[in-house]
C-alpha cells in the first residue's frame, strides 16, 4: 500500500463512528505492542468488506485424523509438488451448513470441490474419486465443471440430512459409511483422504459493526442491504455500502462485480462538493421533547441522536429521509413532518 491516499491501520479496531454522508468520523484504537493509541479518520463514504471464513468442522473426525481435511487446507496442499492423489477420495458437501443452525447455502462449496476433484482425477486418471452431496449447485455456467467430472468417471452419490455420512477409523484405515438413496445400499468406503467442504461462516466483528454503523444484518449475521434488486449495494443509511463476503457467501467473480458496483455508488457521492438532502423532513420542537429516545430507536436511516446534555432529540437533516416513523413514535408530538404536519392533514380530511 505505497500510494500516497491509502492508510492502513494494522493490529487497530473500530470503537466509535460519527456523522453522516459525505463528513463521517471515525475512531480508530491502534495497539502496537505494548502502546495503544486513539485517532480519528475523517472520511465521506463508508464500504464495509469484513469478508468471512471456512468454519472448522467438529465432525467427521477432523483434527483427529491426518487423513481428513478441509476444501481450503486441500486447494493449498494440491499446489505443493510433493502432493500426492490417494487411491480412494471421499468428498463429503454441506459440513455445517444448511441444518437447522445454519441453513444458509455456502454457494461456492459445490464447484469448489468439482474442480479441485477434476485436477485430482487429471494428476491421477485411475483415482477412484467419490463426492458426497445432498444437491449440486454449481449454478450458472459452472454446471460445464459437473458435466466435466460425470464425464471423467467421478462419482456423485446423494445423501440426507437424516442419514448423514459416518466416518471411522480402525488404525491407519479410514472408512466412510454411507446410504446411496438410488441403490437402496449401505456403502463403506476405505477412503486415503476425506475432503470437507466446510460453510463460510461470516466475521465475527459483523455485529458490533451494525450496532456502529446502524446497518441491519440478516439471521445468519450477514449484512443486509436496503434491497437486493433497487439497492443491492447500499443500505438504508446513505454514504454506507457493502461488497464481498460481508454480504453473503459468493465465489471471486461475483465479488469483484459487487466491489466495482460497491465503488461506482461511492465515487458518486466523492465526486459532489455538495449533497441535497430532501425537502420532506421532519423538524424537532425541542420544548416538547422529553429526551425518551423512542425517535432514535425506530430511525432506520440513523438520523436522529439524542443529546446527553439537554436531553432532547436533535434530528440531522442530511440523513433524514422524510418516512415519518419518529412522527408516529412520538408520545409529546415533539416532531412534525414537513409537508404533513397535524394542521395540513386535519384540513385535507375536512375538505374531503
């Protein structure tokens, strides 16, 4: 990161933001050693690209088991040149994701493990390769790779959620257990090496940073977008945009296109002297305002704050969008909405 506008801040982690489109502030606490120290970044936009990672599975004998890895730990083993292809590899899909717990689908897993199968069965042509699978999404134009493989001789064999694959092993012999549903057979397996394709599990920083930012995250901690097809790289509360993993699980090509989105939407907003904010916007009578806070909570747009020394609700005018939800939420009628105030809407329903 040589260029003169780009500060990367290492070992450092987010404790408070401030502002709003285009004259946001950041806190930033950095720990170098044994020093903490505190600043603060002025910045116009932010994009939040937290990304995600391959959760360690707590099954089918991995990390008790040098027989048995992840599809990452064999994406990087595959590139060594003293990797050798086993006689028999078992492939097993969907560890840890779409149960109960996490029924979100990892979407890159499927055509991951066809691929890193192909290079396998080319090093070794008379490999017996087996991936186990509840259903194969290599979606879009990546359904050329399932084709590739049912052509090379690898094998796919369905499974449940109920009947889920039982992996054993007997001194240095590891054995798979599994229900083929189109057979009606139990098959055991002798596998040499066993493949997890294992779900991408987002950051764990994802929930602190939506109680910063105010951005919403969906049940599976993802961030969620104000709407997937009209704003699919914004959310609610402008100047504030996502891209990548942070999203939700997506293969290379995909991120890439969100990120170049992610950065058209920004340089749109860097590229103004000035924003103008909307005429529909409400207004605070401060002398009815009992400082509950209730406005602040039903704000989806983070427009409204609540001042700790006069206690009372201050509304930013550049955020608020003019939906009316502190208008209703309010016990004091403390706001009022330009354009709809209580004596307009009084008139309106008088006349008709």
């Amino acid at each position: 990161m040589t260029h003169k506008l780009i500060n990367v801040f290492t070992n450092a982690r987010l404790t408070k933001v401030d502002g709003f489109i285009g004259n946001f502030i950041s806190t930033i606490e950095t720990n170098n050693g044994a020093q903490t120290s505190i600043g603060q970044v002025e910045h116009g936009v932010v994009v939040v690209a937290t990304g995600g990672s391959e959760n360690t599975p707590n099954e089918y004998l991995y990390g008790k088991s040098n027989k048995v890895m992840t599809l990452l730990d064999l994406s990087l083993a595959i590139q060594k040149e003293d990797f050798t292809v086993p006689e028999t590899v078992v492939m097993i899909q969907c560890v840890g994701s779409r149960e109960p717990e996490h029924n979100y689908c990892s979407r890159v897993c499927c055509t991951g493990a066809i691929k890193q199968a192909i290079r396998m069965k080319k090093m070794r042509p008379n490999a017996n390769i087996i991936i186990l699978y509840r259903d194969i999404r290599s979606y879009g134009f990546r359904e050329q790779y399932y084709t590739q493989a049912r052509a090379m001789g690898i094998h796919f064999i369905r499974y449940d959620l109920d009947n889920k694959p039982v992996v054993s092993q007997n001194g240095k012999q590891l054995t798979v257990t599994v229900a083929d549903l189109v057979l009606g057979a139990t098959l055991h397996i002798q596998a040499g090496m066993l493949v997890l394709s294992s779900r991408i599990s987002p950051n764990p920083d994802n929930e602190k940073l939506s109680q910063l930012f105010k951005v919403p995250l969906n049940n599976q901690k993802f961030f969620l977008e104000a709407h997937v097809k009209l704003r699919p790289v914004e959310f609610a509360t402008d100047g504030i945009y996502v891209c990548g993993l942070a999203h939700y699980p997506k293969d290379i090509k995909e991120t890439i296109s969100q990120a170049m989105a992610t950065a058209g939407r920004a340089g749109t907003v860097l590229s103004k002297e000035k924003i103008e904010a909307a005429g529909r916007i409400a207004y605070m009578n401060k002398v009815r305002c009992s400082g509950c806070g209730a406005c602040v909570t039903v704000c989806a747009y983070n427009a409204i704050n609540l001042d700790e020394e006069l206690q009372v609700a201050v509304i930013n005018e550049a955020t608020c969008k003019g939906c009316g939800a502190c208008v209703a939420t309010c016990r004091g009628t403390a706001i009022k909405l330009h354009g709809f105030e209580d004596e307009q809407i009084l008139k309106i329903l008088s006349v008709v």
